[in-house]
C-alpha cells in the first residue's frame, strides 16, 4: 500500500524514489495519454514509416496480426497498459574533472569520432578502464525501481525497457516531465540538456485523479536552428522531423553494405554514430557533467585515432567492444565507416591500409576503401 509522506507530491515521492534506484530524472503517465500532454505532435509514427524515413530499421516496422504498427501507441503492444514511468540519467561524460570534447571542437589530427553515449566504462578487476553497456546499467536499475513501485503501489503487472520495447519514448518522455521533443528530435531538459539515456517502466496500474502529474515542459527550441542547419547529411528535413535514413548515426550504426556515396563526404571523421545536432544544441552548453560511475567515459573512446582502430583484428574489436554498444556495428561495419573517415580526411598516410582494404574478400570494405583511396588523391 502506499506510504507517502505528505509533504511530498506523488510526483515528487515517484521523483526520490528513482533517484535512489539511480536516475536522475522520473515521471508516470496514465495510459492511453491525456490530450492535455500536447502529445499529438509524436503521434505521427505511421506517417514517419510510409514515407521511409525508418531506412531499413525493420524493426520500426514491425505489426501485429491487425496489421497496425506495434510502436503506433501503447495499447497496441501493450493491451493491458494503464501507466508508464518514464526515468533518465545523465550520461554527459568529463575528462580529467571538465566536460568532455565535443566532435566538432578542434581535436588532434587523424582522429576519428565515437558517439558519447558509446564511451561508457567502469574500473575492471584489474584498475583497466572496461566497458559497460548502459542497456544493462539502466536495466539493473528498472528493475530495482520495479520493487521500489511494488511496495509502494501495491502489486502489478510491468515490463521494463531500454531501447529494446516498441514504445516511442520521446512522447512519453515529454508528458512525463522529463523533457521537450527538440528540433533535433531528441529529448530536451532545461536543467540537464539532452545528453540523457531514457528507460521505460509499462505497468498495470491505475492512477488516480489525486495523483499529481508532472509540469508539462514548455518547447524552449524557439527560433533557433542550430541542429538543422549543422546537420552534415540534412537528415533534419524539418524542425522536429528527421529522416533517419539520412542520419550518420543510422549509417554507420544500422545501415549494413554500402553508404550511399552522395552521403559518404558528409559524414567527416564519425566513425559509429553522431552529436553533432546535439553538440551545437545551446541548452547542452549549459548542461551539467554526469557524476555517475557507472556511465563514466573512457578516455581512449574520447577522439580515437583512426589508424588506432583500423588496425584492431576481430580479437581485439571484441576484447575493447564487447560490452559497449560499438559491437552494433561490428568489426565489418567499423572499418567501412574508418574508411570513409580516412578517405574524408585526405591524408596520404592512410592509403597502405586503405590499399590493403581494396583487396579485401569483404566486397562493401572492399568498395569503400577504392573510393577512399580516390579521395585522397584527389586532394593532393
């Protein structure tokens, strides 16, 4: 049964309970959302799918035996729905006590870029900086939150999730509290920016009409737009609209084969995902460095040289990648992205590699690597 103090809100009792479980941030919603969420603006799924803004993230696609879009509501996949909890946490990574590099900040030659989120690692056994993979953090602590609820709210069902559910968090995200949908389509707090993991909570239970919701986040994007106008591949065609396919996290991370070459220049030094909309992001600036051990940076992950990561066998791949989210892309994917980078960054002293890669078994490195090494020689 509940056993609320009552100086605190619901709001804020579900707030210092998830910050106990480790999150920073923490918001319930009813099931199906009220209109007064201003929700209707993410509900635009269906639309997003047909004009194939999803690329070939089948997964985004997937129906149910009524041939509706799982992720086109919650009751969809989810029948007996009745709420969600909505949690964050701040991964904005620090290097030696300051915030962290951004990627389009001056950064030593031939390096390459790892998405932020990617850099994640904790001390192993052996004082070694190893790799950890927030899906599982997050997870841990869902699940922790999970018994905190029960004992709260008494018994129900729920299923908790990071990335992996056919929920669209953002929506659920905004009328939680947790944030704005910016124009860079990502999640916008005012106090911590959009350097946030998101994990998901769908339960059975009721709420009630006492039970006080969050304060709606006002859209603090204004007139700016920084994000569209960075975008490298003009994957933001609109404010608050994004067509993935043309996305550099998409194409280094989910695209497999060939990246369209029209794309390739534009997608500079990334080499697995991107942050560019989030860099310029003005509200980033102002965003607070994460002091969670779990999600800490590697330092090494922070503007890894090209030849560096180049020259890691699938042994080597597995042993730094393992636990991280970089194995999305696996050793295949790696090397074409590095080539591209290579081949973007004109520098003769990449072409060794790049020759070897042109001869390649593997026909999309092999491809990639014959017009990196074309670039670079136009660039003399």
């Amino acid at each position: 049964m509940k056993t609320v103090s009552p100086t605190l809100s619901f709001h804020e009792h579900l707030s210092k309970t998830a910050r106990e479980a480790g999150f920073d941030l923490a918001g319930m919603v009813p099931i199906p959302l009220p209109a007064s969420t201003g929700a209707e603006r993410d509900r635009y799924f269906e639309e997003w799918i047909e004009a194939g803004h999803a690329g070939e993230m089948e997964y985004l696609k997937r129906r149910d035996e009524n041939e509706r879009l799982l992720r086109s509501s919650l009751e969809t996949a989810f029948p007996w729905a009745r709420s969600l909890v909505v949690c964050a946490a701040n991964y904005n990574a620090e290097r030696d006590g300051k915030r962290a590099p951004y990627s389009l900040e001056e950064a030593p030659e031939g390096t390459g870029w790892i998405a932020r989120y990617a850099w994640s690692g904790r001390e192993d056994a052996d004082g070694n900086m190893a790799a950890t993979d927030y899906h599982k953090v997050l997870l841990a602590r869902l699940r922790t939150l999970e018994g905190k609820l029960q004992q709260w709210l008494g018994p129900m069902e729920m299923r908790s999730y990071v990335d992996t559910g056919p929920i669209v968090e953002r929506a659920y995200a905004h009328a939680a509290g947790i944030g704005w949908t910016g124009k860079n389509t990502c999640v916008i707090n005012q106090k911590l920016g959009s350097w946030l993991f998101l994990g998901v909570i769908v339960t059975s239970y009721s709420m009630h009409s006492g039970e006080t919701l969050a304060t709606l986040p006002e859209d603090r994007c204004g007139s700016c737009r920084r994000c569209i106008e960075a975008c490298p591949t003009d994957a933001l065609i609109a404010p608050y609209e994004m067509d993935a396919s043309r996305c550099i996290a998409y194409l280094t991370i989910e695209k497999r084969g060939p990246i369209p070459e029209a794309l390739r220049p534009g997608i500079g030094r990334q080499v697995f995902g991107c942050d560019i909309c989030q860099d310029v992001c003005p509200w980033n600036r102002r965003a607070p460095v994460g002091t969670d051990p779990e999600l800490a940076g590697r330092p090494e992950l922070m503007n890894p040289a090209l030849a560096w990561i180049a020259d890691l066998d699938a042994q080597a791949f597995n042993r730094w990648f393992r636990d991280s989210p970089v194995k999305r892309t696996k050793i295949t994917g790696m090397r074409r992205n590095v080539a591209i980078a290579m081949g973007n960054s004109g520098r003769r002293e990449y072409l060794p590699k790049l020759e070897e890669w042109a001869q390649s078994e593997d026909a999309t490195l092999r491809e990639t690597a014959e017009w990196a090494v074309q670039q670079i020689k136009r660039a003399d």
